[in-house]
C-alpha cells in the first residue's frame, strides 16, 4: 500500500541519551527516505535523508539506516539534547517523484 | 534566497467569503505543492506542480483552487470554505528533477473558518 508506518508514536529520553525511530514501508519501488523535524509551531525541516544505493548516513549526531530487504528506515539520534524536542515525520515517494507520503510522526520530548 | 514564504500568516474567514493564500520562492525550484496540515497529524498533499502545470490533484474539493502564474509563485483560492477546513496549509517547493529531492517548505498560513 501507500502507507509508511511509523513508530513510536512518542519518545520519551532523558538528555544525552539516544533516540531511535522507524518507519516501514511496503513499495520496493521506493527509493527515497527523508526524515522531516517539525518544531512546535514551526515548518517542517529535512534533517536528514537517504537514497536506496547506501545502507546508512551521518550527520553529525543524525544517522539514518535503511535495510531495502526487511522494507525499513531507522533514524538514530545520540547525545540527544532539549532542542531536539519536536514531532520527526519520515517519508517515502510515491506514484512519482514529486509525491511524498508521510509517516504519522514520532513525538520526541528530551528531558534535561 | 533560501526560503519559501507564505503570506498570510494567518486568516480567519467565513463560510461566504473568498480568499487566497499566497506562496513565493527564489530558488529556481520547478515543482511547488500546497499540503494541509491538522493538528497532531503529517502534512497531507493536495496538489502538486510540476514546471508551472498542475501534476497531482489529491482528489481535493473544488472550494480549494490552486494557480501557478509563474515559476516563483503559488496560490490557493478559498471559497464557500467548510469549518472543518480549518487547519495550517502548508506552501513547499523542490528542485523538480526526476531524481526525488528535498522539499522547502513555508512557515504555513493558520486558517479558521467560522
């Protein structure tokens, strides 16, 4: 189907720990994994995203993993900080390359 | 210029009136797409514009009409708006290309429909 599931759908940590969300999708076809940070009141941010010819990329404390044969995306956060607090949408194109479709979100809250 | 703007920020409007929300950008990006946003919820795609032609209509209520005058800019027509309309709208916009890519988007315009 189109759907992406996304899970937690929310995230407790205390500060400096690390976080980990993911998100399945069902469409071999999909070739694309963005993750999207949204702060309260806020737009949506591409953090970080990754292509199906790699397995895993970093950013600094982001890291996305992705494993084509078990259909499913991980965002990693370490060392996690109060700012990170906001709701992590992931996504996958669908029906073409301009559409995304999004996960229903993972509500991060990091407490100090 | 790296920014999608969005104007207004916000709008409340009632179920008679007729409205438009507007969206620019200068990053030569040739896809821009309006999405709808509840609370608590993803962003969900209505429609979307590939070189200034309209690609994907998610099946969206014709009280909604979008226009792309030109490369840079985006608007969304509003008339005979239902409550249950009300929500943040989301303006983005991408390089376009067949390769998928990231999506900018705006900071939203907040709208109530009385």
């Amino acid at each position: 189907g189109e759907n992406v599931e996304q899970h937690p759908s929310t995230l407790s940590v205390q500060e400096g720990d690390s976080a980990v969300i993911k998100c399945t999708y069902s469409d071999s076809a999909s070739n694309y994994f963005p993750w999207y940070k949204q702060e309260l009141g806020k737009r949506p941010q591409l953090i970080i995203d990754i292509r199906s010819n790699v397995g895993e990329k970093k950013d600094q404390r982001i890291a996305v993993t992705l494993n084509k044969t078990a259909k499913h995306f991980s965002l990693h956060i370490t060392e996690t900080q109060p700012e990170d607090s906001a709701v992590y949408f992931c996504a996958r194109p669908s029906g073409g390359y301009n559409k995304l479709i999004f996960g229903a979100g993972t509500r991060l809250a990091v407490h100090p | 210029d790296t920014e999608v703007t969005q104007t207004p920020k916000h709008l409340v409007m009632g179920m008679t009136n007729k409205k438009s929300l507007k969206c620019e950008q200068h990053m030569g990006h040739r896809a821009m797409y309006w999405y709808k946003q509840k609370a608590k919820k993803p962003p969900e795609l209505m429609f979307v514009y590939s070189y200034e032609k309209l690609s994907i209509n998610e099946s969206v209520p014709s009280r909604f009409s979008p226009e792309c005058p030109n490369s840079s800019l985006l608007n969304l027509h509003l008339h005979a708006l239902q409550p249950e309309d009300s929500a943040l709208y989301l303006c983005a916009s991408s390089q376009g290309r067949e390769l998928a890519s990231e999506q900018f988007f705006g900071p939203g315009t907040r709208l109530t429909v009385l």
